[in-house]
C-alpha cells in the first residue's frame, strides 16, 4: 500500500515540475519575442489543468502580441474569472493595444470595472 502511495505522489509531483518547467519555458519565449510559441505552451499547460491567474494573463499576452485577437480575449476573461483584478495595469498594458478597439475588449474592462 505504501509503494502505491509513494508512486502517485511521485507522479504528482512530476507533473507539477513539469507544468512550472513549461510555464517557465512560456516566459522565455514570450522575452525571446516567440509570442505564439509562448502561448502554445500555456494552452498545453492549461489542457492539463493547470494555470493561475497570473498564467492566464501572460498567455493572454502572448496571443495579443502573436496577432490572434481570439485567443487573447479568451484567455484575458479566464485570467479574470481566475481572480485577475488589476484593471489599472491591464488599461496600460501595451501587449493589449491591439485589442482596445475590440467590442469584447471594452466589454472585459466594463466587467472588470464591476468587480
């Protein structure tokens, strides 16, 4: 019974330094200028269940400054449904220019603005 015990902590905690490994190759990417890159290793670490609001914001990034508008927004709302809150530095955040003329751009901060 301990052998099991031991070996499904040991896989959780494989899989935990995994996911911060890749959150933290994300960062790199995103600092190399490889934005979609960077937020193709979020989206994989958020299919596994992982990811902070932190992490949904930063892929949020990533996808505004790879151009896919979409995905920026999608990860944008789930950063806020994960407790993001700071609606002073999303206004000024320049990853974001892209998407200040998008209806659900305005319609995240007027949300955001609420909470």
């Amino acid at each position: 019974m301990n052998k099991i015990l031991w070996s499904m902590l040991l896989l959780v905690s494989m899989s935990a330094a995994v996911s911060a490994q890749s959150i933290s190759e994300a960062s790199t990417k995103y600092k190399a200028k490889e934005y979609r890159v960077s937020g193709e290793i979020y989206t994989k670490v958020f299919a596994q269940g992982r990811g902070s609001a932190t992490d949904y914001y930063n892929a949020a990034c990533s996808w505004a400054m790879a151009g896919d508008k979409k995905k920026a927004l999608l990860y944008l709302q789930q950063a806020i449904n994960k407790g993001y809150i700071n609606l002073n530095h999303l206004k000024k955040d320049n990853d974001f220019n892209s998407l200040h003329q998008e209806k659900r751009w305005i319609a995240l901060l007027k949300g955001l603005e609420k909470k």
